[in-house]
C-alpha cells in the first residue's frame, strides 16, 4: 500500500455525546434548563438524529427523507437537514438548533480516538500518503489543526466541496488523484460500510472500524500499520 485513506466522524475522531452538545450551547447562551427537562431533550435530539455525527433518526419524518439523502452535498443541504430534524424537538428557544448546529463544527465537540495519533504519524514516518474523505457539509480541517493532527494529512476531499457523497467511487477516485496513487494501492478505513465500502468499486483495500465513544475504542486503528505493511 502507498497510501491510506481515512474517514473522520466514527473513524478517527468521535463526536461528543448529546448531553454534552447541547449542555455546552446552554451554556453559551446563558439559558438554563432543569436537569429532568435538559436530559429529556437531549435523549429527544438524539432520537431525531439532529446531532451531525452522532446517532441517526430513529424515524426520519417523510418530508426530510429526500434532502436527508443527499444532505452532504453541500453546505446548506447539510444544515438545512440537521437543523430540520433539530426542529422538531421543542426548546427554550428556537435560537438554539442553529446553535447547536454552529456548536458541532467547534474543534472542542470533537475528541480524537486515542490512537489516531500515533497511527497517522507513524504513517508519516513510513512514507504513506494519508487523505482524509468525508461525507460533510463543513470543513474539518480546523479540527485536525486544533488537535494537532493536521501535520499528518495530506489531502482532505470533502463531499461538499465535491457535490458528490459516499459511496460514489467518484469521490474516491479524488482523493487517490490527489495523492497520486492508484487506487489498487490504497486502503480506505471507515465504519460505515456502505458508505466507506463504495472505495472497492474502485479496487481499493477497506478495513472497518466500529463507530463507539473514545474511551471503548482504544487501539482499533492500529491493526492498519499491519495491513499497509512497510510502505
């Protein structure tokens, strides 16, 4: 392999959990809920799926289904899903679903998994290109920046700035371009496997991890040092 590519939300970082998301927007912006009453609406947000990155809508009302399927397209296809679905969970304010939108593109929402590190530098280390390809409607580049991973990357290829999501092979074919490499040279590593899996139509390797919270998931990214071997 000469080059490695990576998903972010699930993959390499995890997201905060929605308790945490929405107590940080309250504190924000100064309004206060009663524990019963902002534990009730967190496990509401979490139902409907509203947090970017963290659970997906246990039932995605009808009227979001068609912009729901292409929500990564683009900017404001993404914010327009996810502030939806947000909207139909009752708050103090209803300020507060585009603040809890602003709030999950902050670096601090975001925790790299405790192995990210040390794998992508260790890549580094061996000459492998590393790309980062997400299905996003922001940019997560500030994320690796503040957490210090930034070093290790070499190309970002995000859906919205491409128009085209995962699994389409197109945006595979991307990110292979701009690290130079043929793609039967590549492994891309997800946890989606719909999504991530679109990489094989293009004769990529893929190897999945499980999307859990940062402290379950301490050294899943490792057995990649195995599967790409000296470089």
């Amino acid at each position: 392999m000469t080059a490695v590519l990576f998903d972010f939300s699930g993959t390499l970082f995890r997201i905060e959990s929605t308790e945490s998301w929405l107590r940080a927007v309250l504190r924000e912006t100064g309004i206060a809920l009663p524990e019963p009453e902002l534990a009730k609406a967190a496990r509401a947000l979490e139902s409907a799926g509203a947090m970017p990155g963290g659970a997906r809508p246990e039932r995605l009302p009808a009227e979001f289904a068609e912009m729901w399927a292409v929500r990564d397209q683009s900017a404001e296809l993404h914010r327009a899903a996810f502030t939806g679905v947000s909207r139909q969970v009752p708050l103090p304010d209803p300020a507060l679903h585009d603040a809890l939108y602003d709030r999950h593109m902050m670096p601090a929402a975001w925790t790299p998994y405790p192995d990210a590190e040390f794998v992508l530098r260790t890549l580094r280390e061996r000459g492998i290109a590393v790309g980062v390809v997400s299905n996003i409607g922001w940019d997560l580049r500030p994320v690796f920046r503040e957490h210090g991973l930034d070093a290790y990357v070499d190309a970002y290829v995000l859906s919205y700035e491409h128009g085209i999501q995962k699994p389409d092979p197109r945006l595979f074919a991307v990110a292979c371009e701009a690290l130079g490499v043929d793609p039967k040279d590549v492994l891309m590593v997800g946890d989606e496997r719909r999504s991530d899996g679109g990489a094989a139509a293009l004769g990529c390797g893929v190897h999945f991890v499980d999307h859990r919270p940062v402290t379950e998931r301490p050294d899943a990214l490792r057995p990649v040092l195995d599967l790409v071997g000296q470089g």
